[in-house]
C-alpha cells in the first residue's frame, strides 16, 4: 500500500505572529499595508529614457505580502489601486487617478496583486524564514511584476517588445535585486526576532 505525502501546513505569517487578532482579523492590517505602499512609492528616482521610475514600492509589496500572508496581502495592494484610482495621491510623486493606471506604467501597478499572492502564499509556507527560501520568492515575485509590466507598456505605448524591456526592465534589475536582497535579509531576521522574543523566560 502506498501513502500520499501529507500537505504542507499552513503556517503563521509574521503580523499574525506579533499582531493582537483584533487587527489582523479586520482590515487595520489591509489598511496599513497600503499606506506602506503608498509612503513607498514616493520614494523614486528616475531613469533617464524610460517612462518607468525606480521606486520603493516593490520592497513594499514584498513585505507587506510576506507578513499580512496571501489574502491580507492582494486584498492591500487592492485597497492601494482602488485609492489611487479614485485620485488619492498614493502613486508615484503623489499622483493619483485612473489615468495612472491606464497609462505606461499602470501594469506594475496591476502587477502588484500578483507579486503579493506569490510572497503571501510562500510565507504562509515558510519560506520568509529563510533567506535562500525568501530570495527565490523575492526573485520570482519581482519577475512576475515585470511580466505584467512591461507587457503592459508595450501595448500603452505601441512600444515593441525588446524597446519595452530596454526601457522598463533593464535599468531597474539592479535595484530590484538590491530589494530582494533586502526582503531576503529583513523578513527571516524578523522571525529571529520574533523566535528570540518567544523564547524569554517569564518574567
């Protein structure tokens, strides 16, 4: 007789960890998840040539989907899009409108529910507690944006395909491995945290 190998286990995410279930049971966690966000896409810089900025907003998607777990975590940067398309100055340079997310660069934007699901689910298996574990979701997470993203400005701007990763892809692999490096750093260095904390004897 053979045996199914058991399923992975859903395990707690990081706000569940350090979190009262007053907040993560409503939607304060969803709230501050977007404001995150929100606080992150204003730190830009631009890129000579392309339409696209480098923002802190990735780093932002990969914490809050790690540590809000994956419906907390799609359902902020849900709650992001739908406050910057009704004109809240939440996007990039405190830009708001639907006009944003229709225009070159409004498929990262629509991208960042995806990403978020990816780092959600892989933490609600762990994976944000290692640092190998958590770079490969970091990589794929930040790929999976690009995926929409620049496909989404070729279409915007009747770009084609290799003028579009030249201008939004290229220039940023290099602060989006930077980001990575960093989730990969900060969210298992949490859990250390948390695991220290856990640990103390009573006082």
């Amino acid at each position: 007789m053979t045996t199914l190998a058991a399923p992975l286990r859903p395990r707690a995410v990081l706000a569940e960890a350090v979190l009262p279930q007053s907040l993560t049971r409503t939607g304060v966690t969803v709230g501050l998840g977007a404001l995150i966000t929100a606080l992150a896409a204003q730190v830009a810089l631009p890129i000579p040539g392309s339409p696209v900025p480098v923002t802190g907003q990735t780093f932002a998607v990969l914490l809050v989907g790690a540590a809000l777990g994956p419906a907390r975590g799609v359902a902020s940067m849900a709650l992001y899009l739908v406050l910057g398309a009704v004109g809240l100055p939440v996007f990039t340079d405190a830009s708001g409108g639907a006009h944003v997310l229709l225009g070159a660069t409004g498929g990262y934007l629509v991208g960042f529910l995806a990403a978020a699901a990816i780092a959600g689910h892989a933490a609600r298996r762990g994976h944000d507690r290692s640092v190998l574990r958590e770079l490969t979701v970091a990589v794929a997470a930040s790929l999976t944006i690009y995926v929409v993203g620049v496909g989404w400005l070729a279409l915007s701007t009747g770009m084609s395909l290799g003028a579009a990763i030249g201008a939004g892809m290229l220039p940023f692999l290099l602060g989006d491995a930077l980001k990575a490096l960093l989730a990969a750093g900060a969210l298992p260095g949490a859990w250390k945290v948390v695991g220290a904390l856990d640990s103390r004897p009573d006082a």
